[in-house]
C-alpha cells in the first residue's frame, strides 16, 4: 500500500486490511490490554503515514514539529473512525477513506 501512487488509495488500502482484523481487534480490545492495543494501533497508523510523507517528499517544507503534529492529529482521527464506524456498506468506506484525504488536505474544512 506504500507503493499506491495516491495518498487515498494507500489509505483505503490501510482500511481494508484493518477491517479484515476489526473482529480479532475487537476481541483483543476487550481484554486487560485493551490501552495497550490502542497505543500500539496509533504509533501503527502514525508511522504508516509517515512512511508515505516521507516516500512521496511531502511536506518538505515544514519543519519536523508540523509533520510530528498533523501526524499525531490525524493518526487519532483515524483511530478513532476505526474505534466507532460500523462499516456495513463498501460504499460507505470509499466515502470516508475520500472525506479523511479532504480533511487531511485542508480541502474540507468543518469546525465544531
């Protein structure tokens, strides 16, 4: 998925293999060492995007604190849909996974 020419297809890319493990996950998450899970889940997310910001020569203009910042941000943010979203319908992830580059890019601005 690295490899994936456009950022949007690395992702959905990434969220098919996370929902084939969902119900595994799950399970896990209902354990003792369900933080433990969490925290490993987004250092996971967190250094799979860095390896597409850095395989693509994104962002080489800001400095490492952006990158650590946005990084973390968005990590969360997608730990979070993965946390909370049924996932039901195909459709609805291409959906998504199109709504979270939007975000990412600043290209969809919504504030609470």
């Amino acid at each position: 998925s690295l490899a994936a020419e456009e950022p949007e297809t690395a992702l959905r890319y990434f969220f098919d293999l996370a929902l084939e493990s969902k119900a595994a996950v799950k399970k896990i998450l209902d354990t003792n060492y369900s933080q433990e899970i969490r925290e490993l889940l987004i250092e996971g997310i967190k250094n799979y995007l860095d390896k597409i910001v850095e395989r693509k020569g994104l962002f080489d203009e800001n400095s490492r604190l952006d990158l650590k910042v946005a990084l973390s941000y968005h990590a969360y943010a997608i730990a979070g849909i993965l946390y909370e979203w049924d996932f039901s319908d195909e459709s609805e992830i291409d959906r998504i996974v199109h709504k979270i580059i939007q975000l990412m890019a600043g290209e969809l601005l919504i504030y609470p």
